[in-house]
C-alpha cells in the first residue's frame, strides 16, 4: 500500500505546474438552438389511439470553439414516435450551451467538450424534451440518463476500427 502511495506522489511531483493547474469551466449560456415537434396523426389518434408506441431516439454530440477559450458544445436529439396508424409525433431538437474552458491540455478538450459539456446541459433537455411531448398531448417522454463518456469512447473506437480499415485496403 505504501508503495502505491508513493508512485502516486512520484508521479504527481514530476508533473508540470501546468498539469497542476486545476482546470476551469463554466457555463456562460445555454439555449435551444433549434426545436421542431410534428403531430401529423392527430386527428386519427383522437378517434383511435392504435396500438402501443415504438420510439426511437438517436443523440449526438458536437462542439466547435467560438474564439479562444470559449466554446460551445451542443446536443443533437430526436424522438420519433410511431404505431400501426403512423407516426405519432417527431421532436427534433439542438439544445446548446456556451462554455469558458480555461487551463485546460488541449489533449483533454475534446474530452471535455464532448462528455463533461453533454453531462451539464443534459438534464436541461431532458426537461425541455418533457416539457414539449406534454404539450404536444401526450404523456411526456421522460428520457433516461445518457452515460456521454461510453457514447464517446464507442465513437473513438469505430472511427479506430475505420482509420485501420482504410488502411488495410490501400
């Protein structure tokens, strides 16, 4: 145990004071930057409700640096909700926030941009996503949390498996 201890003291001592300085960030804004809702099978659902909805839902993610140490990370979501009479509703929303990132390795950014910024703004869309199925008519999609650090990790692994086949058939 002592000698865990050790290397991790070892370790931290051998770094740099600019891997000590504790990285800043906050979130100067957020906003929905685009929201579509269809209902195009209103009128039949009233009269018939059809059988139980399918849904499916696709999430992204993107980021892009406004100017020097502020950034925006946003999420792209849709919900299409379909049964026996047709689709029931589409949501499709960007939802986006504003972050100042200071003291910050650049090899830790996109990281950072694409999990740490997805996991703050998250719990705004799952409300916003809620908010406008209620409204819509119907019982409000209540989404479940998102693990943003296994959708990025899945998403560095294809575009590995991708960069190595490309390769191979050069």
């Amino acid at each position: 145990m002592a000698e865990n201890g050790n290397s991790g003291n070892g370790s931290a001592g051998a770094a740099s004071p600019e891997e000590q300085t504790p990285i800043q960030a906050k979130i100067v804004n957020q906003y929905v930057k685009d929201l579509s809702f269809e209902n195009p099978n209103i009128r039949k659902l009233i009269t018939s409700p059809g059988d139980q909805p399918n849904l499916k839902v696709e999430v992204n993610v993107g980021a892009s640096r406004i100017e020097n140490d502020l950034f925006e990370t946003a999420i792209e979501f849709k919900a299409t909700a379909t049964n026996n009479l047709g689709t029931i509703y589409i949501l499709e929303t960007v939802y986006a926030g504003l972050l100042k990132i200071e003291s910050i390795p650049e090899q830790a950014l996109e990281p950072f941009l694409l999990i740490s910024g997805p996991t703050m703004l998250f719990p705004f869309l799952r409300r916003l996503v809620a908010d406008v199925t209620r409204e819509g008519g119907f019982p409000p999609l209540l989404l479940d949390p998102i693990d943003f650090g296994n959708l990025y990790m899945r998403r560095q692994q294809q575009l590995a498996q991708q960069a190595g086949g490309g390769k191979a058939t050069v």
